[in-house]
C-alpha cells in the first residue's frame, strides 16, 4: 500500500498490527492480499496502510469498535492469524486507538 488512506472526519478508530516476521515467506504474499481484499469488504472498514522493514506496521481504520470485533471474527481472519502466529510471524502486537484528531497535507 503506498497511499495514505481517505478517512473521514474522526472519530473513528485504528487497529495498529506492529510485527516482526520469520524467514517463512511461504504462502505470506497471497494471504496478505486476500486478507486485504477481504477486510476491504467489511462493514465499517476504512482503509489501511502498511509498511515493512525489519519491523512491519500495518494500520486499518474502522468506523467503530464493532466493526473490529466482527473483523477479528471472521473465520478467514482467523485462519490467517492462526498460520501468522504458527509460521509467519516472530513477534507480533495489536493496538487498537480511537482517533480523535486529524489533518495533514
């Protein structure tokens, strides 16, 4: 992802993925990209944006807390942590923040 998401007038909420991976990168590219295009059709999603170094930070925006639940719940989703938690991920922490203000250029 290399644009900064259209979000709307806050509040709305961020759900921040900070990680550090494996050398496992078996099968990791198709499931982000499947994992995108399915968050992207939630109820109450935003946007994201991503970025990977040797420290990865992705953060989606969401509409409301409900909206993130139902995200977290997803059985796709879900299988997807799963594999993360076993094979693609060392290290891994999720924060979620309301946004209470923004602006930029």
């Amino acid at each position: 992802m290399s644009k900064i998401s259209a979000t709307p007038q806050p509040p709305y909420y961020a759900v921040i993925f900070t990680s550090t991976r494996t050398s496992d990168d078996l099968g990791y590219i198709d499931m982000a990209a499947n994992m995108l295009t399915l968050a992207a059709q939630q109820s109450g999603f935003l946007g994201v944006e991503s970025a990977r170094e040797a420290l990865g930070i992705t953060v989606s925006y969401w509409t409301d807390l409900a909206s993130i639940k139902q995200w977290k719940a997803n059985l796709d989703h879900q299988q997807a942590q799963k594999l993360g938690r076993e094979k693609w991920y060392a290290s891994y922490k999720v924060r979620i923040a309301k946004v209470e203000r923004d602006y930029g250029l």
